[in-house]
C-alpha cells in the first residue's frame, strides 16, 4: 500500500509549497482538495493552466494524486444547493484526466440543513434512500461521462451509514464507476466498539472486493467519533490492515483525522505497520 495524506492537512500559501510540505513528511500520495491551489473545495471552474501547474508539481515530486475531493451534501435539503453542487462535480470530474487522477470521493450525504457530516433522523427514511440513489445515479453518469470513479464512505451519520447499505447502494446502482472508499473509523455506531473484529469483517466481506482507496484514522469511543490521527485511538490497526490485504486491497492508505504536527507520528505509525 502506498502511505498518503489529506492535502488540507498542510496549509500554505502555494499549491507548489503544500505538496513540498506533504513530501517533506514521506508520504507518497493525496488525497487532494482544491482548496491547497488557491480555489474552493468545489470549484465553480477549473482553468487548464491551474491542472498542468498541479500535475507538474506532483510530477517533480513524485506524488501520486490519489484522489481527489469532490464532496458535498447529495440530499442537501436546499434544493438550488443541489443542484449547484453537481455542476461543481462535473467540472472536477472533467479536470481529472488533466489532474492525472481517475478517483473523486463522494460522500452519500445527510438531511441536517447545516451540514452533511451531523446525523439527522430523517437519513433513515424511506425519501431520503430515494434521494440519495437518484443522486448517486446523477454522479455515477458524470463518472462515466468523465471515465473517472466515484468513491463514497460508510459513515456513521450518512445516509449509507453501514457495510450492509453500501452493499445495498452497489448493487442499486450497478456500475463499475461507482466504488468505496473504506474508513474503519467511522464503521461503528454507539455500542458497536466491543464487536471490533466482527463489525470490521462484516465491512469487509461486503465492500472489500470494491474498495478504490483506504483512510487511516483512529477514534476513541464509539458512535460520532472518528476524527483522531492514527495510532492514537482504539482501532485494531494490525486486524484493519490485515483484512484489507486480505481483500487484495494494494492501493493508497490516506491518513486524515490528525493536524500537521503529527503528521510525522502518523507516518512512522503506518509505515511500521506495513512493514511488520
């Protein structure tokens, strides 16, 4: 497995100085958002010259884009938000051949109105499954437009908030553009935490064979919880990182969830697990 980053884990005035930082610390590959080339999270417009100038400065560097962020709130109750949204995907989507990636990562939404990562009781409804396969239909077209690949995450205050519902989304949609990004920190929901091994297979025997990228992070409790660096939490790392190999999974592990300072402690982590 390749060791990658968040992008948005090191802030710096260029994008040419945030992937030096991301360099700087050994990792190999991003997770990229935008927002480190001086536009927004979800761009309104992507201008070739900006693609090639972020390409070069991976290629000079000898980092990989792994994939890049295309996140917003799919069932966002504001509809003209919605919809705007998707016109954001789209020109990411249509960047990523420039870019030199071929992954965006999605998340499957939630019904709170403030934002798309707090649970709203509602996201269990029968409406709000609708929405968000109609809504992944929408993104699955733009991924196949675009021959890129939309990965979303099983997490525990969206929609998709379990391995069974993101095998239920899969088999929905039916397209090989759509895949998983797994996170092993944000499977468990309140209780779940005694029944690691368990929940970690379940997740595995259901995704495992669709995963396009991992996420290294850690939690402390159970529930809303996975935002610790990894290696400083409660997740069997050896169990998580044994079953991905064992699903074949070789691709890149992004580390999120910690700030810049422990950036060199995270590496250390995983790459001493990978190699042990």
């Amino acid at each position: 497995m390749q060791i990658g980053v968040f992008s948005k884990t090191f802030v710096r005035d260029t994008l040419e100085a945030n992937i030096d930082a991301v360099k700087s610390k050994g990792f190999e590959c991003v997770q990229y958002n935008m927002e480190c080339a001086g536009l927004t999270s979800m761009p309104n417009a992507i201008d070739q010259a900006h693609c090639d100038r972020i390409r070069l400065a991976m290629a000079q560097r000898q980092i990989d884009m792994a994939a890049i962020s295309g996140t917003f709130n799919i069932i966002d109750p504001n509809l003209e938000e919605r919809a705007n949204g998707f016109r954001q995907l789209r020109v990411i989507a249509e960047s990523c051949e420039r870019l030199g990636t071929k992954v965006i990562t999605l998340c499957t939404g939630s019904r709170d109105p403030t934002s798309m990562w707090k649970r709203h009781p509602d996201n269990d409804s029968p409406q709000a499954w609708s929405d968000m396969v109609g809504a992944m239909r929408l993104a699955v077209q733009i991924a196949e437009e675009c021959d890129v690949t939309m990965g979303f995450e099983t997490e525990v205050n969206n929609v998709v908030d379990s391995a069974i519902k993101g095998r239920r989304l899969l088999d929905e949609i039916g397209s090989s553009h759509l895949k998983v990004v797994m996170d092993g920190a944000n499977l468990f929901h309140a209780g779940q935490l005694p029944r690691m091994r368990e929940v970690l297979d379940e997740a595995m025997a259901l995704l495992g064979q669709d995963i396009v990228i991992a996420h290294a992070k850690d939690l402390n409790h159970d529930g809303d919880a996975g935002h610790e660096a990894a290696g400083t939490g409660r997740l069997d790392y050896d169990y998580y990182l044994a079953r991905l190999r064992d699903c074949g999974f070789d691709g890149a592990l992004i580390a999120h969830g910690q700030d810049e300072s422990q950036s060199d402690d995270v590496f250390a982590f995983l790459r001493d697990k990978l190699v042990s």
